[in-house]
C-alpha cells in the first residue's frame, strides 16, 4: 500500500503580528510550530489566507473542517481576517501547528487601580 506524500514534520518559530488572536495571543508572541502537522479542531495553526490584497501568513484557530477545508476564525472579533472574510483554508494553506508560546513565557494579569 502506498502511503500519501505528506511533507516532513519539522520544528519551526512564530512571531505575532497583530492584535487578531487576543487575548490568546499578543502582538509579539514567539510560537512554537510543528511544520507538516495536521490541523486539529480547537487548536491554533499558522495558515495562508488568501486575501484581496494577496496571500497573507497569520495564526488562527481551526473551528471545523469543512469540505472546502479547514475553516479558521480569529479569537479577537475586532480585528483581522479569518473564513468568515475569506472562506475555508485548503490542506496545503495550513502551514504549522502551534505547538505552544515561547516567549514570554507567561502573562501577568493587570491589576485594576483601587
């Protein structure tokens, strides 16, 4: 039997740019991406979203697969693009899976003034 050609499974880095995936991630997170991992359902990924403007690289979080793809929303409602401008991400649109954040390592909540 002969198996599909998937690309190699290879560790990657991330930056954030934006404001999209707040307050998940911010602009300026490092991420940790599994390049040739498959999209899982809650997770985020780094996918090509195929805007008016051109191909756009962003993180994004996989709500469902479709039959179009794999559909990808954004956890900020504000701001950025995700399916619901661009519709389904294909297979070969979704570049990495994020592993996890690496930099900073973790937030610290503000504290409201008394």
């Amino acid at each position: 039997m002969r198996r599909s050609a998937r690309p190699p499974r290879r560790p990657g880095l991330a930056v954030v740019r934006g404001r999209s995936m707040e307050p998940t991630l911010h602009d300026g997170d490092r991420l940790l991406c599994l390049h040739g991992a498959r999209p899982r359902t809650g997770r985020l990924a780094v996918v090509r979203l195929r805007t008016e403007e051109g191909p756009v690289l962003a993180v994004k979080r996989v709500t469902a697969r479709v039959d179009e793809g794999w559909w990808v929303e954004r956890d900020n409602p504000r701001v950025g693009v995700d399916s619901w401008r661009v519709g389904a991400v294909a297979d070969e649109d979704v570049v990495a899976l994020v592993l996890l954040r690496v930099w900073p390592p973790r937030r610290r909540r503000s504290r409201a003034a008394p």
